[in-house]
C-alpha cells in the first residue's frame, strides 16, 4: 500500500532522514538508497510517495519513493506535521548571513578602489598642473 508524506528531516551526513505521513501518525525513517535515481538529492518539505515496511530494529522504514509533484506544503501544514520551521529559520540565517557577507565585500572593494585612487592621485600629479607650472 502507498502513502504519501512530506521529508521533514534530513541529515546529509548520515544518509537518513524522516517522513511525516500526510494522514498524521508515527514518522517514518528512510535512507538515501530508498530516492529515487533521477540526480536529485532528498529535499526538506518535499512531498513523497513510499511503501512501509518493518526493519529488522522494529522501526518502520519508508521504500520504493516516488517524488510527488504538488506545491510546496502550506504553512498549516508545515505546523501541523511538525516540520519546516527549524529548517526555515536557519535557511533564512544563511541568506541574511550572505547578503551581508556580500556587502561587506562590496563596501571593502569600494574602500580599496578609493585609496588606490587617492595614492595615485598624490604620486602622479595631473599634467595639466605639471605644464602650467613650468610656465
């Protein structure tokens, strides 16, 4: 029997993850091997659709994955399986942390280009000056 569910946690390190099943109930474990081979690598707040099955630790593991193609899960349901909101939050951290990397860069740059032209400008005086003194 299918379900469906939505990946709400992902460790790359490890190669597992868990499934939160879109009717509610217990989280669900899978591994890297059980995605499908299209190139893609698991993708937080993806929607699936897997088979169950019972490992031999007793856990309930999730095979044979389908990507389901449907809009990224509402806000609602994000609160209401539980999933999202770290990964949200810290994807939002990375961005901000970006940006302002980035500025930072740009703001140096501008101060380097400014300086050089100041240095430049003291050690190579305008022969526009050079001619009229020598007048």
């Amino acid at each position: 029997m299918r379900f469906e569910g939505v990946l709400t946690a992902w460790d790359p390190g490890a190669g597992y993850g868990a499934i939160q099943p879109a009717g509610g109930g217990e989280k669900v474990v899978v591994g890297l091997a059980a995605f499908p081979t299209d190139g893609e690598g698991p993708r937080p707040d993806e929607w699936l659709s897997f088979e169950i099955v019972t490992g031999r630790d007793g856990r309930k593991h999730a095979v044979n994955l389908k990507r389901v193609v449907r809009n990224r899960p509402t806000a609602a349901l994000r609160e209401a399986v539980g999933a999202g909101s770290a990964h949200v939050r810290a994807r939002k951290a990375q961005r901000r942390r970006r940006s302002m990397l980035l500025a930072g860069g740009v703001v140096a740059t501008l101060m380097l280009v400014s300086w050089g032209a100041l240095r430049w400008q003291s050690h190579h005086p305008s022969t526009e000056v050079a001619t009229m003194a020598h007048r």
